[in-house]
C-alpha cells in the first residue's frame, strides 16, 4: 500500500468531530459519546459487499453515501435521530482518488444529518464497508414493526420502485447517474429520518422498506402477529416511473423494488387525519391498505383478491 493504514485514516477519516456529545472521536482505541438523558441509545449496522450490494463502475461517492444511508434509513425506522456512525473498510488496495471520492460522498451525506464519522477499522481484504449508525430516541417514542392493530391503516412514503427501476437501467447500460433521475434515485437515496422522527409516538408499527413494499409489508404483518388488505390501485406511482415504463411494469417496480428506503408504516384510523395534515409537508404519503386479523397480505385490484408474484427485487434476475 503506498499509504500506510495510520496515515489512510488520518487523510480520509480522521475529521474533527462537530458534535459536542462526542467526548473522543477517532485516534483513540474507542470512541466515547454522551447518550442524552431519558433517550435510549439505537444502533444499527448493515454492510455493502463488492459485487453484490454494488455494481462495477458504481461511483465511489455513492458506496460512501450508500453505506451510510441504509443505516440511517434503519435508524429513521425507529423514529431515531442519528448521531454518530463507524465505518470498517475492508480495501483490495488503496486508491487515493478512489477512497477521497467515497468519504466525500459519506461526508456529505452525514453532514445532511448531523452525523459525525467516529471511528472504526481498516484492514486489507476484499472491497467490503460496514458502517454502523448510533442514534437516539426517547423510548416511548421508538417505532416497531410489531405493535400494528387490526383496522390500522397502512401508508407508504415517497415514490416506493424508482430506484428499482434505476438499477435496472444501470444493469441494460442505458443510463449513467448524470442524466437519469430514477438511476440518481437508486444512486442517492435519501433516507427518511424527519419523517420517521414525525412518526414516532404518531404511527402504530413502521419499518423502511428495503427489499420491496409486498415483502416488507408481509413481514411487518408477521411480526405484529396480523394480516393486511393492499390495495393494488392505489400504490404510489411516481411520474418518471409511469413516463419509462408500462403499467405492470411500474407495479412490479413498486411491489418488489427495494433500494429506495421509504418508510412502511400504519397508523389507527382516528389518528390517520392529523398524522397526514402534519407530515405531508415533508414527502408525498399514500395509503395503500390495512391491517386485519389473520396472516398474510392480501392484494386487491378493483375490490377483487389477486395473485401476485412477491419475491422482493433480485439484483441478478
Ligand atoms: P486499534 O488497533 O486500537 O483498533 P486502529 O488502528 O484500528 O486502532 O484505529 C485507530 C483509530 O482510527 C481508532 O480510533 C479507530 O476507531 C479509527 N479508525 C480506524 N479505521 C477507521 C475508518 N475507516 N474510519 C474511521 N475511523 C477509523
Ligand atoms: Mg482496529
């Protein structure tokens, strides 16, 4: 390696911290943050691997701002605010204009949000990066995937199959970042953290969908212990989406696309009206079923039940 891994993190990662509840960043052997009182500490991790998580020629900002944004998108799933985030970089080599890219994308993108980069581990290996994000919520406050109730209503964020639909373009070679909004969408996905912080204590169960809205729903039935009613004609479908590609197209993108990091979630019927005149103002929310007793999710098109196909997005397919 021409740089050395001290001198690696000290040129990339190794910014001082902005946060005042950072009581040591990095150069020590672990960091040391100050955890509000009365908040509970949320953590989340979730590694990207070369090959599989990202295509080659994948621009180096978006794996840094990936990486971080399915963590945040986690954390904004339990209505958390972020805090802090650790990066482990397993790097084939080390490539300078490659690694000041990837952190310029991390950077920003924590920047965004207040994050600030605390610490973490370098090692030689295949291009594989870890991040763990730290946050906190007040604990009464904290959304979970397993207290819906029946007659909840379930509302998805956003446009839900754009990026999806981005990656499929990438994977024909059509398209590259600069001039494709659905591409920039599976690229750049913004997580939803103010959203999920207006969710908490407001919605019944949330989770962000990241492997597709039908499976994602199935498993937030599952884990209330319910089953729910999804209204196929009333599923989000963003303009871009509907301008690019057929009906049953756009459908498939919606119901089986992950990559996009909405928010899943349901809300009790008397408080759905509120909920929607205090949070529209931040993204687009659309209701799209209901829990019920049972198990299972049930599709419906003009009030009829149909079959439809479930398996979330398959980046090889
Ligand atoms: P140790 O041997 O004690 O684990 P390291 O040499 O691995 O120490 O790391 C030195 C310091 O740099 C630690 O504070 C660690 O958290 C931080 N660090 C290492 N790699 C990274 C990275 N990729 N991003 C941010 N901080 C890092
Ligand atoms: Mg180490």
């Amino acid at each position: 390696m021409a740089l050395g891994e001290f001198e690696l993190i000290e040129r990339f990662f190794s910014r001082p911290s902005r946060r005042r509840d950072v009581l040591l960043g990095v150069g020590d052997d672990a960091a040391l943050l100050e955890v509000p009182p009365g908040r509970a500490l949320v953590a989340a991790t979730d590694t990207l691997v070369d090959g599989r998580h990202f295509l080659a020629g994948t621009p180096p900002e978006s794996i840094g701002h990936q990486a971080l944004a399915v963590n945040l998108s986690d954390l904004a799933a339990m209505g958390a605010e972020p805090a802090w985030a650790l990066l482990s970089l397993s790097l084939p080599e080390v490539r300078e204009s490659w690694l000041e890219r990837f952190a310029a994308g991390l950077y920003a993108l924590a920047d965004a949000h207040g994050v600030d980069l605390v610490g973490g581990d370098t090692v030689r290996g295949p291009l594989v990066v870890t991040i763990e994000a730290l946050g906190f919520v007040e604990p009464a406050l904290a959304l979970r995937r397993s207290s819906a109730q029946p007659g909840d209503l379930v509302y998805v964020s956003g446009w839900p199959g754009e990026a999806a639909a981005g990656l499929a373009a990438l994977q024909r070679g059509a398209s590259s970042a600069a001039d494709d909004p659905l591409v920039r969408r599976f690229l750049y996905a913004e997580p939803r953290l103010a959203l999920g912080k207006g969710l908490g204590g407001r919605a019944s169960a949330a989770m962000d969908v990241s492997d597709g809205l039908l499976g994602d729903l199935g498993k937030l039935c599952r884990a209330s212990g319910l089953g729910a009613r999804l209204d196929l004609d009333s599923l989000p479908v963003s303009a871009e989406l509907a301008r690019r590609h057929e009906r049953d197209a756009c459908e498939r993108f919606v119901l089986a696309g992950g990559d996009d990091y909405e928010l899943l979630f349901t809300v009790s019927p008397d408080r759905a009206e509120q909920l929607e005149a205090d949070l529209r103002p931040l993204c687009p929310l659309t209701r799209i079923g209901q829990i019920e007793s049972g198990d299972g999710v049930r599709c419906l098109r003009e009030g009829l039940e149909t079959a439809v196909r479930g398996e979330g997005y398959d980046h090889f397919a």
